[in-house]
C-alpha cells in the first residue's frame, strides 16, 4: 500500500489543482467517453445513452499508450483483468468482471477468435498495429451473442477503409522501432477510397523480441533462458455503398512463434496461427427497415515444437458461420422503437494429435431484441435460443434501461443471464473429459450512473453481481470435470476523467470486487478483488504529448484452498509522442518504470522494465 501512496503521489504532483486551472470544451488530450457508433446490441447504436457499461478505445489512446501488445493495453481498465504466463507472446487470458476467460467473448470485427478446444482467445497474438478501436460491452451479453458472453464482450475493431482525414483519397503509414528487451518491429498500412467508391484498408507487420525468462526457477519444466516471438500479420478490408446498401469484408490473420520453458523432451516453443474473417451485405429496404447477411470464418491453430521437431499436442479448430438479422425502426407519437430479429448457425471442427472421438459439432441461434427511446428514456431488451447439437439448447435475455435524471446525468440498470457452453477439451478430452456436461449458467444484474457535468469531465459508477451455477470444476486425483461449483461475484467499478486546461488531462479509476465460490466461502483463485488506475496526459508543446499511467493490483489468491497469496503490485508506465512535422513522428515509452517485480500467476514473472522507441512516417 506504501508503493500504492507513493505511486499516486508522484502522478498527482504533476495535475494542477482545479483551483489553478482553467477548465476548455474539446481541449487537446480531453478524454471523453467517445460519442461514437459501438455495438454492444449487435446492431448500431449511438453511445449517448447507454443501458450497460461500455468502454471504447480508440485510435488516440492507442497511440498515446505504452503498451507493447494487446494485454498490456486491455489490463488499464476498469472491469478488465489480465492473467499473463510472461511477457510478449507468452498466453494471456482476458476476465471481464471476476469471470473467466472462457466466460468472456472476445471477438475481432465481431467474429468469434476463440479456440473450441481451450475456450479461449489468443489476444497475445493479435498486434496492436491492426487495431482501430476497441469495444469492452461488460456484464451479460448472451441473448446478443449466444454462449461464453457471461462476464461481456471484447470486440476488437481492425482497420477499415475510407477518405482519409484530410480529404485525399489515399494515406498510409509505416512505423519501425526498437525494444528492450532486445527486438524490433516494421508495420505499415495502406487505406482510402478508389474512384468507384470501394473502400479499402490493407496493413502488415512484423515484430521479433528475444524477450525474457518467463518462468522462476521454482516452475515446472524451468528453463533459464530467454522466451522470445516472432510474429507477422496481415489486415484488409473493403467495402462499397450502394444505392441499395453496403458489401463489405475484412480480415486479420496473425503467425507468432513463442518460446516457452518446458523440461526436455517436451515442446517449447509454439507455432500460433489465428485468423477471424467475414463477408456480409446490408440491405437498405427503406430509411426505417435493414437486413444484414454475413459469412465468417475463424481459425485457431497451436502446434507445439522443440528443435524443430513437431510435439504431441497439435490443435487446429475451425469455425464457419453464417449470420442474418433484420431491422425494423418506427414511431408512436413520441416513442422510437426498434425491432429486431435474426439467426446464426455455425460449425465447429477440431483436428488434433490428441484423440477427442468427436471431430465437430453444428450449433444454431435464433434471437429477438425490442428497444425504446421515450425523451429521457431508454429501454433495451433481447431473447436468445442456441442450440447445439452435444448438450441441448439455453434460453437467454436481457433486460436494460437508462434515464437521463437532469441533463447530461444518466442513471442505468440492466439484468441478464447467459450461459458458457462446455469445450471439446471439457466434453472430450481422454481421459480428462465428461461428455454428460451441462453449460454453465449465469444470472446478473447492474445499476450506475454517468455524469459530464462539463465537456472535460465525465463520472461512472456501477454497482453489479453476478451469480454463476453449474460451473464447471475438476479435483484432484482424477480432474475429471463436473457441474456443481457455484460463484458470486459483487463488484463496484469508478472512473473520471477531467481535463483541466489545453494541455493537462487526468483520469483514474478505482475497480472493488468480491469473487467467492459459494460452495466453500473461499475465493476464487486469480481473480482481482481490488484494483486502482491513474492516468495524467499534458501537452507540453505544440508538437510534445506527455502520458503517465499508474496501476495498482492488490493481492489475490493463487490456489482453491485460499492458501498461496500472490502479493500487490505497482506499475508506471510512461510514453513521450513527438510530432516532428506534418509527415513524421517519434515514440518513446517505457513500460514498469520502476522494475517492479510481480506475477499474475504463481511462478510466472511478468515483464520487468521495457523500452520502446519508434519512428512513424504518413504519406
């Protein structure tokens, strides 16, 4: 807590009181929650008045943050966890809300990226120079998305097509940089507008680190060495409007090679490929009434390696979907509604050296969502039916409302249920399986409120709970697993952002909760219970954007039994943006500013103090 007080203290020294500041509208480095269209009701929908808690990070946090990959980025915000087996390229799990990361839905252009063997996504190997923004919908989102949205969705936005800001037709980028530990990286991006109107975008990158020795001497298979990546990728899109509607399509496809410890003769590296990718069509039958149809496809593929000779856990699973929804809008005198209705189906391949008996399996939804604006009022709603083939159907729904108290101040509550359905791993797996497996069920609800007393100033607060049953546990010897564990999880997420002239801003954020298995009265192991963020930007000069990020996590339990304690943490991180001129740019972050030495998960480090210097050339 000490390191907590003076962490803190070193940020607030450098914001000027509200006494001798000057408070400006839009002022340069504001942070503001983004009034922009998101889709956390799998439909647009504008971000003025939300009935849930969404963040969304754009393009300006992205380049004003020390992050050198996607989990170092996700774990700054309120709600957001992230449990990492080392640094870059190391598995990295996301939790929203106390829930797993299976129980979170992460999605790349709104695409399942998750693996049906594990249940989880592969964020570490999604690069941040393919990313636009960044939507966090937190809270229940099953009777939009079907299974495993219990704790929310993480929908990762890559980048799209379209005039460039400044009215050209066609711009780019191409960055290049160095780390420590040693590495270095190339990325670069093409986008505009043909004359025919197609929008397009098409980017890559490359990046190598020798990295660090992810593992203590007291981890299973250690190795004292260092664990490094290399990785490519490539992104596109298109698309075009018609008189009629839109085609559009995109793609972000990713290869890493991560080095990991493991005692010989076991694998320690791992091949990673992942690819999230869609097709689809708006139709515009009338200025009240769309229908949208889409293709997508998603590939997770892990093969596990030493000394170039293949290992024995070879995993590829695959997933192909069609998707198709309708969209209806009218008026009652004063009262908006919108109707919508749709359908997806989609199947899921494995193919392995590991011998799961069954190879695939067909799952299909058919979901309802009715919405209200009355004046100050603001109503969401959704019912959801999956099915799927291996273990029956689960009927989900939700019910949120928002209302502006007095303006600019909204008052908010949401309940909903979802549920995570079993993996192939969980259903399938020899001699570790149980195919009698039931999906886990949820049931939660939200009550909060946002205020923007100013146009620099913006407060959230939301109080929620979440009750978990038929959760999936195993015990030793046999870890067999079964449907019987219960959870609750009470959590209390703050946040406010204020600028307090032109050129400082500062935010900070407090995140309380409590995660017990209701069957025992212990916590659950690697969940926060408490944490706490800072943030300070200031414009130093015309050219200079300065940026400090504080993060305190207290300790939490590493074991079942409550008996191991991974202990509390402080990092600092910092980032320096100089613009050189019109055309060039320079970087300069460094991450864990004060070396502190911490672990998300027992005998795992995490990354130590790192550089990161870069030059960013548009044309």
């Amino acid at each position: 807590m000490q390191r907590l007080i003076l962490g803190i203290g070193a940020i607030m020294l450098a914001i000027p009181t509200p006494s001798s500041a000057q408070q400006a509208p839009a002022a340069g480095g504001v942070t503001v929650l983004p009034r922009l269209v998101v889709t956390p009701l799998r439909r647009e929908t504008a971000l003025v008045r939300p009935t849930s808690s969404v963040t969304v990070i754009d393009e300006e946090e992205l380049r004003k943050s020390a992050a050198a990959d996607l989990p170092s980025l996700l774990k700054h915000y309120a709600g957001v966890s992230i449990i990492g087996y080392g640094g870059q390229g190391a598995s990295s799990n996301v939790y929203l809300r106390g829930m797993s990361a299976g129980q979170t839905l992460v999605l790349v252009n709104g695409v399942r990226s998750s693996s049906a063997t594990s249940g989880t996504s592969s964020i570490f190997n999604i690069p941040l120079s393919s990313i636009e923004r960044i939507e966090i919908a937190k809270g229940p989102h099953s009777a939009q998305y079907g299974a495993d949205a219990i704790g929310g969705v993480v929908n990762i936005i890559t980048k799209q097509g379209g005039q460039c800001a400044d009215g050209r037709n066609t711009c780019g980028s191409i960055t290049s940089g160095v780390t420590h530990p040693w590495g270095g990286y190339l990325s670069g991006d093409l986008r505009g507008r043909t004359e025919d109107g197609i929008d397009y975008s098409v980017g890559g990158s490359i990046l190598g680190t020798r990295g660090y020795d992810f593992t203590t001497p007291l981890a299973w298979g250690h190795e004292p060495d260092d664990d490094g990546l290399l990785q490519g990728s490539l992104n596109v899109a298109v698309a075009k409007e018609y008189g009629w509607g839109r085609l559009y399509a995109d793609g972000l496809f990713a290869r890493g090679r991560s080095q990991y410890d493991a005692s010989p003769p076991s694998a320690n590296e791992v091949d990673t490929d992942t690819f999230a990718g869609r097709i689809g069509a708006r139709v515009k039958h009338s200025d009240s009434w769309s229908s949208t149809v889409e293709l997508s496809g998603n590939l997770d593929y892990s093969n596990n390696v030493r000394d170039g000779v293949v290992g024995s856990s070879e995993f590829d699973t695959r997933r192909y979907g069609i998707f198709a929804s309708t969209e209806k809008s009218f008026e009652t005198g004063e009262v908006r509604h919108v109707l919508v209705g749709g359908a997806e189906a989609y199947r899921e391949e494995v193919a392995s050296t590991v011998d799961f008996g069954v190879g695939s399996r067909d799952l299909a939804a058919v979901f309802g969502q009715y919405s209200l604006d009355y004046g100050a009022l603001t109503i969401d709603s959704g019912l959801r039916y999956d099915h799927n083939e291996q273990f029956g159907g689960a009927t989900t729904y939700n019910i949120d409302a928002s209302y502006e108290l007095v303006p600019e101040l909204v008052a908010r509550a949401s309940y909903g249920t979802g549920f995570r359905a079993p993996t192939f791993s969980d259903l399938y797996y020899p001699n570790y399986s149980n195919p009698n497996l039931k999906p886990e069920k949820s049931r939660s609800y939200e009550i909060g409120i946002n205020w923007r007393p100013s146009e620099g100033t913006e407060l959230d607060v939301a109080f929620y709970q979440t009750w978990l049953t038929d959760a999936i546990a195993s015990n030793p010897p046999t870890y067999l697993p079964f449907n019987v564990a219960r959870a609750k999880v009470t959590g209390i997420e703050a946040s406010l952002s204020h600028a307090f002239d032109e050129r400082w801003s500062g935010k900070v954020s407090i995140d309380y909760r409590s995660p017990k298995n209701e069957d025992n009265g212990r916590y659950i192991p690697y969940r926060d219970r408490f944490k706490a963020a800072a943030e300070v930007s200031f414009a130093a000069t015309d050219s200079l954007d300065l940026t400090a990020k504080l993060l305190y996590g207290a300790a939490r339990y590493a074991n079942a039994a409550n008996t191991v304690k991974l202990p509390d943490y402080v990092t600092v991180d910092f980032a320096a943006n100089y613009t050189v001129d019109e055309r060039a740019s320079l970087k300069f972050s460094v991450e864990n500013l004060f070396d502190e030495h911490y672990s998300t998960v027992t005998n795992y480090r995490a990354p130590g103090r790192s550089f990161n210097l870069s030059f960013t050339r548009v044309f």
